[in-house]
C-alpha cells in the first residue's frame, strides 16, 4: 500500500490540537476528506455528514472518526459497511457492546479496527510498564484531577449520559494503570459524585484490587484548579515509581529516570497504519470495562450543581 486515503469525521479542538498535526507529518497518509457539522478542514473536500462524505469520495480507504462517543457507533457502521477501515478516538464508544459489535463487523469484513488508547503512547509508559515487571508493587494511587472549565469549556455533550463525565480523563488513567501493571486488576467499590443539574459524575473514586491482593486506588475529580494532577504512584520492593504529567516523566525514588518529548498522536497513526497494512484489528476495550464496573458497583453520591 503506497498511501491510505485518509478521511476525518467530528472536527473540533482535539482534532486541530492533535490529529491534524499527526496525519500532516505521517508519510503513510493522504488527507482527502472530512465531515463536520461545525468545523472545516482547509486544503480538502468538506462535507455535513458522513454519508454525504462516503457518497462522494469513494476512494477513501481508512476514516477517524473523532466525534462523541454517543454518536460514534452509527458512524463506524457506516464507514465499515462502506469497506472503510476505522480509527476510533478514546473513548472508543458509549458502551461496551457496541464496540463488540463494530470488532466483529470490522472482522467479517476484513477490516481494521483501531481502538485507540492515546495515554497509552505516552512518552514514559513503556518505562514504567518494564520497571514494574520487575518488581513487587505493595499499593498503587491514581490521581487525575483537573479543571473542567479548561479542558472542556461549554461541552454539554460531556455531562449527558453516555459522555461520561469525570471518566473521559479518568479513562486515560486507566489505559495507562491496565498498560504498565503486571496482571489484571478488577474493581471492588466505587464513589461517584453526580452534580445535581447533570446526568455524568464530576468526581470519582474506584478502589481495585487482584489475583494477589493489590491496593490500588483511583481518584478522578473535575473541580481541582491551579495545577493539574495527572499521577500515578507505586510503591514497590525497589523504591517509590512516580508517572507524572500524565505519563510524561517517570521518577523512582525522587530520581528522573525517564522523560522524552510527547508524541501520542504520531504514534497512535503510525499503529493504525501498522495493522492495517498488516490486515489486524487492535480493540482493547479494558479501560471502558473499567469504567462500566465503576457504574455497576458505584454508590451515587448527588453533589452541589455544576455550571460552566
């Protein structure tokens, strides 16, 4: 395959920030179409819907689909049953099952499937992932808080049901905890702190644990202002393990062991190319199953409304 025709759908902040820059430095992909209600990309045909988009450019071969996780899934039907293979931006769909069903049609079809997992690819994961393997972890703490007026100002999709509230940065941490741990873990107890006005949590605390006992506790808040905590820290037989900056830097005792420029975006392209031209579908649906333990087994905790 010389190069993949490569559509984008949902253009907004992430997709500027992040997924524009990826593709245009990515020799594996030609950039020929989007579709948006809201948003153009210049240079390329620009479409309303998807439907209109797949209608007129045939010679698509492969389409991100960066829209809501509520409204993904129809959207992937489509783009597959269209013999397209898809990206999916994190979270990879509103519910479990629906992302089984786009796997097993992608399969049919012979397609790829790419459950993308951004956190995961960053810069000191596979540090953290490699000093743990050689350890034994007494207890591990998540902490993810930061300022939702920040990071998604005015987004009323986030606070409806199925937007997933506080868990779409808490779901980062998570594919980053089920990335670097040695063995899977499963939640045991869950907090959730629902503001009275919206129908998603704002907070969240999840307690795990697994096969040998571990402590491991997450806490996800979207009220914290000033500096921004994206930290997970392990004590271990060979000394305190701090991924910090969202999995930026790696620190072992107080001592930087690891840290080098981010590169998620690239390199979630550069795997999405991998299986495609490999003819392999890559869905990881663990950190969503996370997520949806949390809501089984969570107490609902109603806290003081939310305003933007």
């Amino acid at each position: 395959m010389s190069g993949i025709n490569l559509a984008i759908v949902g253009i907004g902040k992430i997709v500027r920030d992040q997924h524009l820059p990826a593709v245009a430095g990515n020799g594996d992909y030609r950039l020929v179409a989007a579709a948006s209600r809201h948003g153009k990309v210049e240079g390329i045909d620009n479409f309303a819907s998807i439907e209109e988009m797949l209608s007129a450019v045939p010679s698509i071969q492969a389409v991100s689909l960066c829209m809501p996780p509520q409204y993904r899934y129809p959207a992937a039907v489509k783009a597959l049953a269209a013999g397209k293979h898809v990206f999916l931006e994190k979270p990879p769909g509103a519910t479990l099952s629906e992302v089984a069903d786009l796997a097993a049609l992608a399969d049919a079809n012979g397609l790829s499937l790419f459950a993308s997992w951004h956190s995961r690819y960053a810069p000191a994961v596979e540090a953290a992932r490699q000093f743990l393997a050689g350890t034994r972890i007494r207890s591990m703490r998540v902490t993810w808080k930061e300022d939702v007026r920040q990071w998604h100002p005015n987004q009323e999709w986030i606070w409806q049901a199925g937007g997933l509230g506080v868990f779409d940065p808490g779901i980062n941490a998570l594919s980053i905890v089920t990335r670097i741990l040695p063995r899977p873990v499963f939640a045991t107890a869950a907090t959730l702190e629902f503001p009275e006005n919206r129908d998603a949590p704002i907070a969240a605390s999840i307690d795990f644990t697994d096969a040998s006992g571990l402590d491991l506790r997450a806490e996800f808040d979207w009220r914290q202002t000033g500096r921004q905590s994206w930290d997970i820290v392990a004590r271990t037989d060979a000394g305190e393990m701090v991924l910090s900056e969202g999995g930026a830097r790696l620190s072992v005792d107080g001592k930087l062991v690891h840290e080098q420029p981010e590169q998620e975006y690239p390199l979630l392209y550069r795997r999405f190319a991998e299986i495609i031209k490999a003819g392999q579908s890559d869905v990881d649906l663990t950190p969503l199953r996370h997520v949806a333990d949390a809501f089984m087994l969570g107490r609902r905790k109603i806290v003081e409304a939310f305003h933007d």
